[in-house]
C-alpha cells in the first residue's frame, strides 16, 4: 500500500471516528467508543483496505466481510446508494461490526475524490 494512500486511509478512519451524519449526531460519543476505534492499527488498516475495495466494486451488489487477524471481530460491507454530491460519485456504505458478543450496524456516505474515498460529512 503506498503512503498516501495509507494517509488517506487514516484520514478516512479518523473521520469515521470523530464525525457523524445529521442522524447520528447523539451518536457522536458512542462512535469515539466503538468497536472500531478499538481495533488494532494492523486490523484498522486491513478494514479500511476492505471498505476501499468495497466502494470501488461499482459492479457487485452482494456484501463483503472482513475478519479481524485475530479472527475476534468481523465487519459486513454493504452498499447502500449511489449518488452524486457537487459533481462527485459518492456511495453510501453499511457497516455491521461484530465483536465477540457487542453488535454495531453504522451507515457512512462516501465520495471519491482524485481516486480516495472520503467521507461525506454531509
């Protein structure tokens, strides 16, 4: 993976912590405490390898899963949409994470911009 496109990747998981839709915005405490955030940085990157990879398949309709080195946590990947936003494609995404017995089903817009998916903080 080069470097900037682990940058990107960072910059991308950052986001996914800290920011939220409009509909999730009581949900801003719980996001910086999720499952995700609590990975470890191999893991983290192997899923935002995954989530890229995912918004890059234009072409299937079926979810991927991602499994955890360790094998302890497991993410769905589901697009959800296709959509425009100031001239940009831009894919809404699912993400259901499950971590031993704790549950998390998040929803995430992201568009490419020069060839990176970033979030679409809306």
């Amino acid at each position: 993976m080069t470097q900037t496109r682990k940058i990107n990747l960072l910059i991308v998981l950052s986001l996914l912590m800290t920011l939220t839709s409009i509909g999730y915005a009581q949900n801003a405490l719980f996001l910086r405490n999720s499952i995700i955030a609590e990975l470890a940085a191999s893991d983290l990157d192997s899923l935002l390898e995954a989530i890229s990879e995912k918004l890059d398949d234009d072409v299937s309709t079926e979810s991927s899963t991602w499994i955890s080195e360790s094998g302890d946590t497991t993410s769905t990947l589901i697009v959800t949409s296709d959509y425009k936003k100031n001239d940009l494609d831009c894919r809404g995404l699912e993400i259901d994470t499950i971590q031993q017995s704790q549950r998390v089903v998040t929803n995430y817009g992201f568009c490419n911009v020069d060839g990176n998916w970033l979030m679409d903080a809306q």
